[in-house]
C-alpha cells in the first residue's frame, strides 16, 4: 500500500506515543502514576489484532472484576459469558490480566468505524484510572470520528472506536488500600528455621507437627500418608497456615479461613498418621489458596522477614 500523509491530531497523538513500548508485557503491577491521555500507535504490526480491542484489568490484589459491554458494530464477535458479559480475575499478588473482548470487525476504515462501550461494573475495589491505546495502521486517512474515543473514570466507561484497520488496548486500572494484618512463613521456613516456634495443632502435639514438616515423598520418617503425595502437601500447608494465623483459625483473610476449616473437615489421622476424604480436586484447589496464603501472596499478609 502506498503511505499517505496522515493528519495533523494523528501525528501529533503519534509524537505524543513515540516513547511508548507496545511490546510491554501483559501482566505488570500499576505504575505510580498512571497515564489519562488516549494515545495511538501507528504501526502495521500492532499487539492487538486489527478489528479488535483488547480488555486489560490492572490491580495490586487479587481479585474478579466484571465489566458490560455493547456496541453498534454489525460484524465481528463480541465475547458474551452471560450477564456481566466479561469477568476476569487478577490472581494472588495482583498484576494484568487481559483477554480479547471482541474481535473480526470487518468494516475498512473508508466505511468509517463502529462503537465499542465497556462499563467496569462496581467493586470494591477503587477505580484509580482508564488508558486507552489505539493501533492504527500507517496507511488509511483516518477521520475524525475514527479517533473519538472517551474514558470517564467517574461512570466507570470507555467508549472506543473499530474498524478493521486499527485495534484498542483498554486497561483499567484499580488500586485498592492494603491494611497489613499480619505475615506469613512457607512450610519451608517451618521445617528449616522456624521449627522451635511450631505449636500444636489438629489434635497432634508439637514434636508431631515438627515431624509432620519434616516428612517428603522420598523421606517420610514416620509420618503415613497413604502415599498420596498431594495429601501430605495439603496437610503440611494447612499445618504452616494454622502456625501463621497463630493457632487462630478465623484471623485470616475470609477465603484462607473457608479453606482451613475445609481442609479440617477433609483430613484425619492422629499422630503422625494423615487420612483424607476428599478428592484430588479439592485437595488441589485447598493447596493453592493455602499455599498462597503462606507464601505471602494474599493482601495484607506479606512474607514475613525471614531473619
């Protein structure tokens, strides 16, 4: 194709971008302070496919943010999960996640574009900031129209511009107030430095606990597990939560208390002998969220200094 002069709001938009990296990771803590500007890119290559927008949820914790969309295209597909139409989730330690919301718009940029709305429904999470990033291909004039896209973090709203020779980047971003409860310890650090500050827990004396940290697939000592090595990790992580929350266990976040009573419920045994009655799912979905806690990965409960 054949370059043509593009106008004045485009090049200058152009100028304004001519630092930025569109090769930027996708998942990436918020920065301190977040850009308001819509700016574009041009360029033939563009991270996100022409004819589609891209939906990024930036957070500092984890979390599932749900978001309405419409628009008056009448070509292409818009990603439709039910009511909210997109959910995504941030997982442990927080960061970006982005997912393709709509994509194949077919109509080329002589034929002007199509509007795209996406509302982030309300959280409880404070919505800090709205960046849209348009992708323009370097050939097409593009008209005013084509560039009027809004962000208003008042309504929570972002309303962009599509056609099949440009794409958005939209990423919306929430900074949430960490109040730090407590800390947390691996059950590494209980098996190699924190041993003489082990307390009993689950019915099973100290030097049981201790045993019970210091047991592996390979080097249980005395600690059975019906060779299940999924199980004994579960125990372990519920041991090393109970250890962290101080014996305490609804002085946790809401979703490590639901998981520590769950994986009490589901595991039995005295002494160094561990049953379970629960399935490989649910020992594996108890895992992560208890593994998370202990690893300091949850708001509020960071790592604690090892020292």
């Amino acid at each position: 194709m054949t370059t043509k002069k593009l106008p004045l709001a485009v090049a200058l938009a152009t100028f304004a971008m001519a630092c930025s990296d569109p090769t930027t990771p996708l998942r990436s803590l918020p920065g301190d302070a977040p850009s308001l500007a819509v700016t574009s890119t041009i360029t033939a290559s563009p991270p996100v496919p022409f004819g589609a927008i891209e939906l990024c949820k930036t957070s500092n914790v984890a979390g599932t943010f749900t978001f309405t969309t419409s628009t008056t295209a009448t070509s292409g597909t818009r990603v439709d999960d039910g009511t909210p139409d997109v959910s995504i989730t941030v997982g442990a330690g927080g960061g970006t996640v982005c997912e393709i919301v709509y994509s194949g718009n077919t109509l080329p940029n002589a034929g002007g574009s199509n509007s795209f709305t996406i509302v982030e429904n309300a959280n409880a999470a404070t919505l800090s900031n709205i960046d849209v990033v348009r992708y323009l291909h370097p050939d097409p004039t593009y008209v005013a129209l084509s560039l009027s896209d809004t962000e208003d973090e008042a309504t929570r709203t972002a309303v962009v511009r599509i056609n099949s020779d440009m794409s958005r980047r939209v990423t919306f971003t929430n900074t949430t107030t960490v109040v730090t409860t407590g800390c947390t310890y691996t059950k590494g650090w209980y098996r190699n430095n924190g041993s003489s500050t082990v307390i009993a827990a689950d019915g099973r004396t100290i030097a049981q606990v201790q045993a019970i940290f210091d047991a592996t697939p390979g080097k249980p000592g005395s600690v059975t597990f019906g060779g299940d090595n999924s199980l004994l990790n579960l125990y372990q992580q519920l041991l090393a939560a109970i250890n962290n929350l101080g014996g305490n266990l609804t002085a946790g976040p809401a979703s490590v208390d639901a998981a520590v009573a769950a994986a009490l419920a589901g595991t039995g045994g005295t002494g160094l002998n561990i049953t379970t009655t629960l399935t490989q799912t649910q020992i594996s979905d108890l895992t992560e969220t208890l593994s998370s806690f202990n690893e300091g990965l949850l708001a509020g409960w960071p790592h604690c200094d090892d020292n």
